[in-house]
C-alpha cells in the first residue's frame, strides 16, 4: 500500500468529502478518485459508498481506517529518524475556546514556540459540542472543553482542573452592595452571556430558569472581552470564568457578586477514543498536563 494513497484515503475518510479532501491536500479531485480507487483495486475491496451526494465508509473502510492511522503515524515517525531528529515536527489542528486560548494558553504556547519551534500550532475557535464533532471526524488532532461532563462518546479526555467561575457586575450595581445573592436576585437583572452552546452559559440558564416556567431572556455578545465592556457600561450581569476576569477585579472596572455557584465545570483536553496518539500528540498532551494541571492546582 503506498503511503499517499492511505494519506489520501484516511483524509477523505475522516472529512466524508472527496472534494473537500482534495482541497484540504492541495490535489485535483481526479487525483484524489484515483488514489481511492488504486487503494481499492490493491486491497480488491471498496472502501467507500458514494450514494448522490453523500459518501460513507463501507464495512471495510471503517476496519482500515484505525491501520491507515497507525501507518500514517509510524511514517512520520520513520521519517523524523531517518532525518535524525527525534523533536516534534509538523502541525497540529488544536480546537479550543476563547477563555483557554487567551487566558490559559500563553505560557504553554511560549513554551512550544521555544522548545519545539519545528511544530505548529493550529488553534481553531470552537465550542464544546462543535469541538467533539470535529475529533470524532477527524478535523481536529486534539481540543480543548469546558464542561459538567468528563465522558463524552467516541472523544477520550484528560481532566486538567476544575475551571472556577465567577458572576460579576459593575461597580455601583445594586447587588454588589447585598451580603449574598440568591438565584431569585440573579432572575431580576439582565443577563450577558456568551453564544448558545457555551456550557458554563447553558448551566447557569438552566439555574436561573428552574421552575419559574418561562425562559429568560440572555443578552448575547459574541467575545469575552465585550461581554466584560458591557457588563462594566452597566449593561447587566454576567457569569464568566474567573481568569478571564481576575485583571479587571483587581482593576476596580468590574465586581463579583457572593453568588455560590451550584454546578462545577471542568477543563479538559481531548482527543478521538482508539486514535493512535503521534508522537506529537504526546507530547503536546504531556506538556498540557504538566503546565495547565499545575495552574488550575494553585488557583
């Protein structure tokens, strides 16, 4: 089996697109077809349905695409110890939201840029769920989530810490002068949130929406720093993880509330369950581990 035809075969596998494929590996379409369809004859099986529009893995695809994994990795491998280097090499497509990315990342970033600078680094802004789709399929190597749940189906994860969260308003709101603030208090303001399918967001809707039969409305801003700018213009309130809002407390420009938070959400990284793991992998993994574990342990 030659190595571009599984490159080929296990990126049109993983996107579900010959188009898209051929797009991603910078090929004409006819190429990519013709890698697929060498693979086939070699193999003497097909290894894809092509039904209309939609392409799906036949039964054989999907016990070859594990194979074609661990080959693609091994190669890699192989080449980095015939170049005679052992560092990381190449790129990593890593999905992640605003508050790790801006507020938990830099130093390990810094790290990587000087220790590996042979590996990129891809970050790709995307949500809990979004993120899970995109390891199952293949899009992402790894990913970052910030959820309640630790288990998710077909994505393995690693539990980085506990990410504390905070409610905060702006200084003279009249809640930041009570000695405790109850869920019923919190029902009375307006309330500024990240976009649906933030977790920490869809719990604290949950909470605040329990039993009063009706959905309150949230105000959506797109970016944690414009959320932070409306809540500090008096806007109304919001629930943010606290690294994301340390700086502006200690700033004066925004207050929290004594809100006891009911729910816990946990920073995790993750990847596809059964994937093998790259050598690049491991080692983004193991650093994650030892720079973020470590934060989230003295905070």
């Amino acid at each position: 089996m030659d190595i571009r035809q599984l490159a080929t075969f296990h990126k049109v596998a993983t996107l579900l697109s010959f188009t898209r494929a051929a797009i991603e590996l910078k090929y004409a379409q006819s190429s990519v077809t013709g890698h697929v369809k060498s693979l086939e004859e070699s193999l003497e099986v097909s290894l894809f349905d092509r039904l209309g529009g939609r392409v799906e893995l036949t039964e054989a695809g999907r016990r070859l695409l594990p194979y074609a994994e661990q080959m693609l990795a091994l190669a890699g491998e192989a080449r980095g110890a015939a170049l005679g280097s052992d560092e990381p090499a190449g790129v990593l497509t890593v999905g992640s939201m605003e508050s790790i990315t801006s507020y938990r990342m830099p130093m390990l970033l810094e790290f990587f840029h000087h220790r590996h600078p042979a590996l990129q680094i891809v970050l790709r802004p995307s949500l809990c769920a979004e993120t899970c789709h995109a390891l199952r399929q293949g899009l992402f190597d790894l990913g970052f989530l910030m959820e309640a749940e630790t288990r998710h189906p077909g994505v393995q994860t690693e539990i980085l810490g506990s990410e504390p969260l905070t409610v905060v308003a702006a200084p003279g709101h009249p809640l930041t002068l009570a000695e405790k603030v109850t869920t019923d208090d919190l029902r009375g303001v307006r309330v500024i949130s990240a976009e649906a399918g933030c977790a920490y967001r869809e719990l604290f809707e949950a909470e605040l929406n329990d039993g009063t039969g009706e959905s309150l409305p949230f105000l959506e801003f797109g970016t944690i720093e414009s959320i932070k700018r409306g809540v500090a213009a008096g806007l109304g309130i919001s629930l943010l993880p606290t690294a994301t809002v340390a700086d502006s407390l200690e700033a004066g420009t925004l207050e929290a509330l004594p809100w006891p938070i009911p729910f816990e959400v946990h920073t995790q990284i993750a990847w596809r369950r059964g994937k093998t793991l790259s050598r690049e992998m491991r080692t983004f993994i193991d650093q994650t581990i030892r720079f973020l574990s470590e934060e989230y342990a003295t905070h």
